[in-house]
C-alpha cells in the first residue's frame, strides 16, 4: 500500500490478464489430458462384453480411453484439476476485485465505477459501493471450498468405486455456476469503468516515487548500488526536511547530500523518464507495454478459436 516507482496503469492491468490468460491455458491444457473414455472399464475389472473401448471412445470424442480400469472408475483427479483450476479463476478474479475496491475508494480516485455496477450505501447517501467487486471476491471463498471439500473427500479412499464419489458433481456444478455468474459481472464492470488519467498522473510522483531513478543514475555511473541506495536516502531526508521533491533540490543541496549528485540527475526525474528507462522485456516501458498487448491479443484470439471450435464429447 506504499508508493513505490510509476508505471503504466495498463501494465498494471496486463499483469490481471496474464494471470487469467494461464486460467485459460490451464482449462485448454486440462481438457487435453483428461479427455480420455472411462467406458469399458465397468465395475472395475474391465468389461468381458465390450472389448475394444477405443472405438467408443472415437466416436465420442476422446482422444482414446483410460489406460487402467481400476483406475477409470477409482480417481476423480480429473475433477479436482478442474476444480482447482477454477479456484485459481476465482483467486485471479478476487486480486482484481479486490483492486477495484481500493481503486474506487475516495482515497484513491484512479477509476470511476459506472452505476450499474454498484449501489449506494443503505445509511449513508454518499458513499458508491463496488458490489460487483465485493462480491466476485467472496465468491472466490466457494471455489476454493469445492477444491478443499472434494481433495478431503478422496483422500484416503481405497481403490476402486466408492460411494463418497457422487459428491464431486455437486462440486463441479456450483463452481460452473459461480463462474458463469461472476465472469460476465467483472467482465461488464471492467468495460465500463472510467480511468481518472489526471488523478492518476498528479498522485505517481507523490511519496517520492522517482527515488529509484536517483539510485540507478548514480550505479550507471559506476557508484555501488549498496552505497547509491543510501546516497538517494539521504537525498530523501534532505527533501522531506525542506518539504521539497526530488526534482525541486538545488545543486547546493544535492552537492551537500554527495559530491557524486551532480545537476544532471535531475534529468531522470520525470514520470516520462522513469517510465520510459524501464524499456527491457516486460517492463513498464510505452513501447514495451504496447507489444504486450499485441501479444496479449494474438493469444486471446488463438483461445477463442479453440473455444469456438471446441465440441467436448458427442453422443
């Protein structure tokens, strides 16, 4: 919750889609290797009837069927990767819910909810509530409790059946739900927000966040990093003492501080040029940022091809 170096607000929200474009991958990846027919294994043993399950498992749309009978008709980790790939979903979805509530608040001001995602308070008129954000975030509660309650239930099961496996459809089922539920809310409320891009820009050099740029100009110019980080401290106590920023210090002052800070770190001392020093592979950089997304899009696109495509088992 402290200030701590500028970036772009889209590198910040890059970083929620990249942790839900691996949500998707791990459905993708988990629809891959669980797409195997447990029919033929009957009871347990394998079927005395129905000899060549492979070709049931074709016509339905596996990939083939399960390498062991016991196994088909004893493990349920197939549901428990779904579930947990959905608690994961869920968690994602908190963290940014979680950063809406923060964001949204009178005490931050960097995005403005629109009214059909939040609801005023039921004793005091002025406040605007994120429910959608709330709300997303205590369902992630339900997912990871279908994750945690299925795992106690097959632990210490013996092999093969056992009744106690009719409880994963209850879990599977509710968070299906709970996802179909909260996905489109968060994905209605993301769209219609509004960035405050002056309150974001006059707050991202408050707190003395350019402080890094004086120490990585310093260690560029062959000062050690440990000895620069405490040069920029002290630079720091001197500003906070005369109620100055960085860029506001004298070259009387900074010279006082070390001989080693010469006026010319001053140039660093803009968001542009804290923002743009940041250029390496996935840094925060504006080019850097801007083919993220092209990356990020090129994935999306590949996703919705396969989900577009996507027939699950045919019957």
């Amino acid at each position: 919750m402290q200030q701590a170096q500028p970036i772009v607000f889209a590198h910040h929200l890059l970083a929620h889609a990249q942790s839900m474009l691996r949500d998707v991958q791990r459905l993708v990846d988990w629809d891959a290797r669980t797409a195997l027919s447990p029919l033929g294994a009957a009871a347990m043993a394998g079927s005395a009837i129905a000899r060549q399950p492979e070709h049931s498992a074709k016509e339905m749309g596996y990939t083939g069927p399960c390498e062991n009978s016991i196994d088909a008709v004893a493990s349920r980790d197939h549901v428990a990767e779904f579930l947990f790939v959905a608690g994961m979903l869920g968690v994602n979805i908190s963290r940014l819910s979680e950063e809406f509530c923060l964001w949204s608040s009178r005490q931050f001001r960097w995005v403005v909810l629109d009214d059909a995602y939040a609801t005023g308070s039921s004793i005091m008129p002025q406040k605007k509530n994120p429910d959608i954000a709330e709300l997303a975030r205590g369902k992630a509660g339900r997912l990871i409790g279908n994750l945690t309650g299925l795992m106690s239930t097959l632990k210490s099961l013996p092999l093969s059946y056992n009744r106690d496996l009719s409880e994963d459809k209850h879990s599977v089922l509710d968070s299906v739900d709970t996802l179909l539920l909260v996905l489109p809310a968060m994905a209605g409320m993301v769209a219609t927000m509004n960035v405050q891009v002056e309150e974001l820009r006059r707050q991202a050099p408050m707190g003395f966040t350019l402080a890094t740029e004086v120490a990585d100009w310093l260690a560029t110019r062959g000062v050690p990093f440990k000895e620069a980080h405490e040069i920029t401290g002290a630079l720091v106590q001197a500003c906070e003492k005369h109620e100055i920023e960085l860029w506001e210090a004298s070259p009387a002052m900074l010279a006082e501080v070390d001989a080693r800070l010469t006026p010319e770190v001053r140039d660093c001392l803009t968001l542009e040029a804290a923002i743009a020093a940041r250029s390496g592979w996935g840094g925060t950089a504006p080019e850097r940022v801007r083919e993220q997304i092209g990356r990020l899009k090129s994935a999306l696109v590949a996703q919705q091809q396969w989900a577009a495509s996507y027939q699950g088992f045919r019957i």
